[in-house]
C-alpha cells in the first residue's frame, strides 16, 4: 500500500476524479475523500461498514458494483483501502487493465480493418482516431492524422459538419481523394451533448452497391416466386382421380393423358367451354414429377390486349407509366419448376403469340424495361375451345406456334355426348354444395333426372354445376322433381293430376314432412327448420294429415 498520508492520496484521488475509502481492522470506514462521494452521492460514512457487495472482497480483488462504478481493494496485511471510479465503457470490453487479449484483438481488428476505415473527430473536427487503412489511403504515416483538422486532409468529408450539427448521415455518396466511397456518419452523445462524431465506410466503391443490388434483387424475385408457390400450395390441386366418369372415352381420355403426364411434352387440351379443360391440366401437374412446383393458370381472353405481354414477361422498375415500383415477375417467371397453363390461348394476340414461340424455343424471356435475358424452366400445357387449324387457315394463329403446342392432343367430349356422367356428377356437385354451405342432403327423382340427361348442355359440366347449386338453394322438398328444374331444362315434362287440388297439396306436405322428419331422425323442432315452418305449425299440420 503506497506509504503517503491520507491527505495527499485523497488530493491525488480527487486529481483523478475516483474515490478513497480507508478502512480500519475491523472493516469499518475511518476516512474518505470526502469531496468525491457529495457529487457522486454515493453513501459512505466514517464509522460504517461498506455495503455488503464490497465487505467480501480480498485484497487486490476488483469487481464492477452495479452499472456506473468500477471498486478494487487493496492494502498490505489485508483490505485497507477501497479506490473508486466511474466504469468506463472499454471497461467491459477490454477488462479494467486490459487483460481481455481476444477482445484485445477484436477491437484491433476493427480498427485495421481496411472495409470500415474509421474515423473520429472531436466537436472542433480535429482527428481524434484515423484507422490504419485511412491514414494508408490518404497518404499520412502512423498517428500523423491525429490532431489535424479533418477538413484540411479530407475536404469532401461531411464528418466535421455532423459533429458540429448533431444531425446523422447516412449512406452519403462521396468523391474523397477521387474515388467515390458510400460512408455513414454518425454524432457522437454524452450527457445529450455532441462531443464529435463517427465515420465509417460502408461501401469501397459504388460497384459494390450495385453488386449487393443485383443479389438483393435475386432474392427478392425469389421470394416473389416461393411466395407464388405457397399461394398455390395452399390452393386445393385435382388430380385424375377427382375426374368423375363412367363414360368409355373419358376413361380412355384419362389413360393417355397419364401416359404423357410426367413427360417434357407440351399438351394441348380441346373442348367446349365449359367441360373441364383446367382440371385435366392440373391432374396433369400433379401426376407429373414437377408436382412440387408451382401451378400457374393464366386465361389469356381474360387478360387486356396492351397488358398480356407484361403479364406473361414481367416488367422492371419504371418499363412503363403506373409500373410497380421494384418492377414484377412474369407468369413465366412464376411457374419455373412447375406448370404453365395457357387457357384460351387461341385469343392470344399474333405478336405475343410470336414471343411466347420464341420462349419455348430459347427457354429465356426478357423482361418489359429489362437488359438481361432470364432462362425459365417450365411445362406448357395449353387450353382451346376454339378450332386452331381454321384460325391457321385464316391467319389469326401462328401455325409454327400451332404446331410446337400440338405435340399431345387431349380432346375432351361434351356433356351431351356422355349422358351416363351427368347423374353421377349431379349427384357429386349437390353433395359438394350442401357439405359446404350445411344445407340439407337432396335426392334427385327419376323424371329429375332423366330431364337432366335429355338437356344439352351447351355449358357442359360448368352448366350442370351451376343448376345444382340453384336447386341445393332453392328446392323446398328434400328430393328434387322435375318441375324444380329451371324451365329450360322442363320442357315436355307433365305433371299428372290425380285429385282435386286439395288432394293433391295434402299429398305434397305429407310427404314432405315425412322426407324431413327422416333426414331430421324424428326431431321435429330440426324438421320445422327444415321446412321453413314454426314448430307450431308443423304440429297443426301433422294433425290436420293424420300424422300424430
């Protein structure tokens, strides 16, 4: 323990801003500097014991008490005396002697580091700290740039205005001694005051901004496309086995186009509007081994004429007025390690039908705006209601184009040709409706049905599904007759009399209670719901029928 009096280590303690606590044998405080502990307040008196934190510690032992104070004891026999002081922030980095050599090491290596190139300025903009990779680059020996006005070595720097101003910058693009760099600024606080400010290089050059770009960009379309693929994952798929048929053609239909699903073969499916052309695509995506990838379906008669290029090609930022800031991936972009499927494709304009030959000959598209051609790996299944080879003929369809598409031909029947599917797949489309919206369970009678096998159908399976989903809502039976049908669909259909009207609207509400009391399993509060009747009236009716 150093031998001078307690006066003069209490003038050299206040010197150096910590403090003195002298402890006599038994722990207790016999002295301090007493000036030190008022500004600080922190509680210490002659007579008392340290706090508890600090009786245990041995001498020459330190620890950091609390968050603001650093407190090591020493003495010669044992612990007679405590030193004081603030914990400054190398502290917790470097330790309080430094003895921390990885993080030692760290801190140099940042220093060094020739990618940051730091520098510090005080609040006048005189250099405080130049990196080594600075001072190389701006032609100045070891230590030569401390103290020297940063203006005066760096005149295009706006680190000594920052540190004048207390206002940040960041991502500024300089021109420093003839090289453009991108730095960050930053003031340096203490107490809300600015005491200097901080400046790193971010990028040594604008290339390498433009290179982080391009490989932001590739992330961000690659992100667009994972996100395409979920939506389309989480979209219910069919398969060949939700295709519903008894027919021997379908049947054959289905067999072929297994055969050629996990082929590269570019298929063309042929049919009415209407009889089911997409659910056969997507039977063909998912038998094909590109099922795990995307199922993108595109309607061209849907889409604009001025709009179907950016839509199938994408587009960059700025290709045209109202374009998508960031630009937009393409539908051929979007189905790469999946399926295409062009409906309509025959309203597809003749320019565009030129470029979508020439992507499935290259495999490359080019964007609206872009400079760089991007390959696509996708299967191209196409879709018509319309006769290809007449609009080649008339020179409405490209016949290169018709021809590339052609490899696999589907030609699926309409509904008229295969009447033995339509009870089948009435039955399938009341089921699916009442499932979903939990309305009650029709049967379809005999005459119904043979009124519907008799129709024909000019919209095929789309037609019958939306006549079902009608009677699903508005039959008052439980089994659906004839004269339920919309009238184009009763045409020659009687309906016999037998009996007086009366006798005739008995005979109905008998029965259709009895229908609703057996899908109801006898609860008659459930079958006057059914029936869209009070309960009180089912009673009263049931009565007047004899139904007790």
């Amino acid at each position: 323990m150093d031998t001078s009096t307690p006066a003069s280590l209490f003038l050299k303690a206040d010197y150096c801003r910590c403090g003195i606590v002298l402890l006599d044998e038994s722990g207790r405080v016999t002295a301090l500097n007493r000036q030190f502990f008022d500004t600080t307040g922190l509680e210490f008196r002659e007579g008392d014991l340290p706090p508890d934190e600090l009786r245990g510690l041995k001498k020459g032992e330190w620890i950091f008490w609390g968050r603001k104070w650093f407190v090591q004891a020493e003495g010669r026999q044992g612990v007679e005396l405590l030193a004081i002081r603030r914990v400054r922030a190398a502290d917790h980095i470097l330790g309080p002697y430094g003895e921390n050599c990885l993080n030692e090491e760290m801190v140099k290596m940042v220093l060094d580091n020739p990618y940051e190139g730091l520098t510090v300025v005080d609040a006048t903009g005189k250099v405080t700290l130049l990196s080594p990779s600075n001072e190389q680059w701006l032609g100045l020996d070891v230590g030569g740039g401390l103290g020297l006005d940063l203006s005066a070595i760096a005149p295009a720097s706006h680190l000594s205005e920052v540190a004048r101003t207390g206002v940040a910058e960041h991502a500024q693009v300089v021109d420093l001694h003839g090289k453009t760099k991108v730095t960050v600024n930053l003031p340096i606080r203490r107490d809300n005051k600015v005491m200097g400010a901080f400046g790193r290089i971010l990028f040594k050059s604008t290339e390498q901004v433009e290179k982080l770009v391009t490989k932001v960009r590739t992330m961000e379309l690659q992100v667009e496309r994972f996100e395409t693929l979920l939506d389309e994952m989480r979209g219910k798929r069919y398969s060949f086995r939700s295709i519903l048929t008894k027919n021997k053609e379908m049947l054959m239909l289905i067999e072929q186009a297994r055969r050629v699903a996990d082929s590269g073969a570019t298929v063309l499916i042929l049919g009415e509007s209407g009889t089911g052309k997409e659910l056969f695509a997507q039977a063909l995506h998912e038998a094909s081994r590109r099922n795990k990838g995307p199922f993108i379906a595109v309607n061209c008669g849907a889409i604009p004429r001025d709009l179907i290029e950016s839509e199938l090609f994408g587009y960059e930022e700025g290709a045209f007025s109202g374009a998508r800031k960031k630009g937009k991936p393409g539908k051929f972009e979007l189905a790469c390690g999946g399926t295409l499927f062009l409906d309509e494709i025959g309203e597809l304009p003749l320019e565009s039908q030129a470029k979508l030959l020439r992507v499935l000959e290259e495999r490359k598209i080019d964007r609206l705006g872009g400079t760089a051609p991007l390959p696509v790996d996708f299967r191209l299944v196409a879709a018509t209601n319309r006769d290809l080879m007449t609009n080649v003929n008339k020179g409405r369809f490209r016949a290169d184009l018709y021809y590339r598409i052609n490899e696999f031909p589907l030609e699926i029947p309409p509904l008229r040709s295969r009447p033995e599917d339509i009870p089948l797949l009435a039955k399938h489309f009341l089921a699916e409706v009442s499932r979903r919206e939990e309305l009650p369970m029709l049967k379809i009678s005999a005459g119904a049905t043979e009124a519907l096998m008799t129709h024909d159908w000019p919209g095929n399976v789309r037609e019958l599904r939306g006549v079902m989903r009608q009677m699903a809502w508005k039959s008052q039976a439980l089994t659906i007759e004839p004269h339920h049908l919309p009238p184009a669909l009763n045409k020659g259909q009687t309906i016999g009399v037998a009996g007086t009207l009366e006798e005739q609207t008995a005979r109905a509400e008998r029965a259709a209670i009895e229908s609703a009391l057996q899908a109801a399993d006898g609860n008659r509060a459930l079958t006057a719901r059914m029936l869209g009747i009070h309960r009180t009236a089912l009673y009263k009716k049931m009565h007047r029928l004899g139904m007790e």
